[in-house]
C-alpha cells in the first residue's frame, strides 16, 4: 500500500498510524480521529492550542516551531509534494508512507506482499510475512480516500491470498466509492475456485477490471515465466470462472526474451480462446525487483521485437479487440504502433532521458521507469 516514504524521528507513536493530511483545523472533535496534523501550515498555534483528538502530526525538515502533543514524526525529509486530503501511515520507527494523493491519477494500494508465483520478472518480490494487518488499514483508507477519486489500483503479491477479504475490501470500495474505478493486478489463479470468482463478481461492482497475466500459448513457457507448475491451467480456469461471473478482464503481457517470440501465436490463442476479454495489455518490462538476477535470461532490446510485437498487436485490432501498449516508448515502436500506446506509468515512477527534452512527441510519449534510467533501448532518440 506504498507509493512513497520518508524517515523521521517518532514520538510518542506506539502503533501505526493512518490519517488524512489536514493544515486547517477541524471543529468537530469527534472527526479528528481520521486526520493528521500538517505542520507546515500557518495554523499551526490554533493545533498546539487546541490538539485534542488528531490522529498524529508531521513535522518535515526545517519545520522550526513546536507540534502539537500528538504523536509525532519530525525531521522528515522529501515531502514537499504533500497536500491536505493525502493519506499517510505513520509507523513507530519514525518511517511515513504517503498511500494515497488526492492530485496524483496512480494510486495503488499494496493488498499483501505474499505470491502464489515467482516470476522472473516481479517487480515486486513475494515476502512470506504475516501481513494481515493491512486489510483493517486498507479498509480505514478506503475511508479516508476521497469521494471523486477516479481510479484505484490494488495489486500484491497475489491480493487473491486475502480471500474473504478481498471481497470485503471490494465491496467496501463499491459502496463508499461509487465514482471510482477498480483496477486489480491478479495472476488468476486462484479464481479456479468457481465460487470464489461468482462472490467477486456477486458484488457488481459498477467499474471493476482484474489485469491477469497470460505470457505464452504454450503451458510450459507460462509455468516457466511464472515460476509455477500448473499455472497455466490454472489460470485459464480462473479466466473462464472470472468470464461467467461477468467480471471484466484485462490479459497482461510483458514482452521480454522469454515472451516475445510466440507474441504472435499468444494473439491468437486470446482471440480464439478469449474473445471475452475486455482488452489487451502488451507491456514493456519495468526494471526492478527479481528483473536484476534474471536479467540475462529477460533483456533483450525493444527494438528487436518490433516485428512480433506489430504482428500480435495489428492481428487484434483487425479482429476488434481492443490493444494496448504499456510502458512503450514512442521513438523506439514502429509508428504504426503509435495510436496503441499508453502513457501508462505511474508519475512517481517517470522519467525521461536528456535526449527527449527537446522531442517533438514527448507529451504524447510515456517515457520511461525511473529503474530504466540505467538499462534502455539503445534507439531512443529525440523526434
């Protein structure tokens, strides 16, 4: 459930904490409960003169007068980006993770970091803590979040291991969020269990899609991928139960050694065997987590598979599916490309190299992943 974080020094923080940012006082002390105090603000003496109920307060570097006696995390560097209505988690050991901004359109909220797979490319490595205490915060959030919010993601780990609570957290967001969108990150998996997927989609939530990962036609390259016998069974199980419970469906496909080959042949197994499905993603691979240690066996420049890359996407289209491309960049895809890219990436993950600053298409462009900076194509080049 983090987008960014700092480190300050705690006080008085026995527990963690979440609360919405606030600079301007709130009367009701019965509402002060959800909030944390902003010390940067001007108000700051109508706080220490009246502190009563806040959650916590945040103080960042410099902040040169007292806080209130609420529990407490000074000293804190980088978070000049923070506005009233952001959700933050204050811990005891002075860490502050930002989990949700009002102005950003990529808010994500890390389910659990527990995986059924382990694939070679996850930019978030599976972790086998006990980290269920994130379902009563991501419920406490949804609270918090406010009530325009166009979109939300959840992704994992594997937020499926949540079970009953993943229905809860959904069915919780369709009833106090009923502008938002839903986008879950989720292998499938376990969506094999029939009734499972007929109880998410028993929700009707009014804008929900589930992003699931299908990386070749072939079962033995997907298991391989994934890092999981049987995955691919099991996944195409849990895409048909999904399908039958009217939940919509993304396919996910990160293009990388392993995969770009068959793109092809993956193209046309969806549309023979997945006309259900509401679009497809074909993804550049983003740089982090297990990408490293496996980085010979998944690098491979992106302007080597344009070709197959063309063929699958083209192939879609032309059959009325609709095709994405996410995590692309404009000079290195063929043009004909050019009306599938997204800007896909999350702003706190964006970048761009010094020699698209004067490109003619870089508003158009997604650029890059802050974890790309140091291994990228070697054709990107201004337009």
């Amino acid at each position: 459930m983090q987008h960014l974080y700092s480190n300050g020094v705690a006080t008085r923080v026995d527990t963690r904490i979440i609360g919405k940012l606030t600079s301007q006082p709130i009367d009701d002390v019965d509402l002060r409960r959800d909030f944390v105090v902003d010390c940067r603000t001007d108000r700051l003496d109508a706080f220490i003169a009246d502190p009563a109920g806040y959650a916590a307060a945040l103080c960042v570097t410099g902040c040169e007068r007292a806080a209130p006696p609420l529990p407490t995390v000074s000293g804190v560097p980088n978070l000049e980006y923070l506005a009233d209505g952001d959700v933050v988690v204050i811990m005891p050991s002075g860490r502050v993770n930002v989990v949700y901004r009002r102005s950003s359109y990529h808010n994500t909220i890390l389910t659990t970091e527990r995986c059924n797979s382990l694939c070679l490319m996850c930019s978030q490595p599976p972790r086998p803590d006990d980290d269920s205490y994130r379902v009563g915060e991501i419920l406490c959030l949804i609270d918090l979040v406010d009530e325009e919010c166009l979109e939300l993601g959840l992704s994992g780990g594997e937020p499926a291991l949540l079970g009953n609570d993943l229905i809860r957290i959904i069915a919780k967001c369709e009833e106090r969020l009923p502008n938002t969108a839903l986008h879950m990150l989720t292998n499938g998996r376990l969506f094999r269990d029939r009734t499972y997927a007929h109880r998410l989609g028993a929700i009707r939530h009014h804008d929900l899609m589930l992003g699931i990962p299908l990386y070749s036609d072939v079962a033995q390259l997907h298991n391989y991928v994934v890092q999981a016998a049987g995955a691919f069974d099991e996944t195409l199980d849990g895409l048909y139960n999904l399908a039958e419970a009217r939940v919509p469906i993304e396919i996910r496909v990160v293009v990388h050694r392993q995969t770009y080959q068959r793109l092809p042949q993956l193209a046309e197994f969806i549309y023979r065997n997945l006309p259900f499905v509401s679009q497809v993603a074909l993804m550049g691979m983003e740089m982090v987590g297990l990408v490293h240690q496996n980085l010979d066996a998944l690098w491979i420049d992106p302007a080597d598979f344009q070709e197959e890359l063309e063929q699958a996407t083209i192939s879609l289209a032309l059959r009325g599916m609709k095709v994405l491309l996410y995590n692309h960049q404009l000079c290195v895809l063929r043009k004909r490309l050019w009306p599938f890219a997204v800007r896909s990436i999350s702003d706190w993950k964006n970048a761009y190299l010094a020699e698209c600053e004067a490109c003619s298409v870089r508003e158009q462009c997604g650029g890059l992943f802050w974890s790309a900076l140091k291994k990228h194509s070697e054709h990107i080049h201004s337009l």
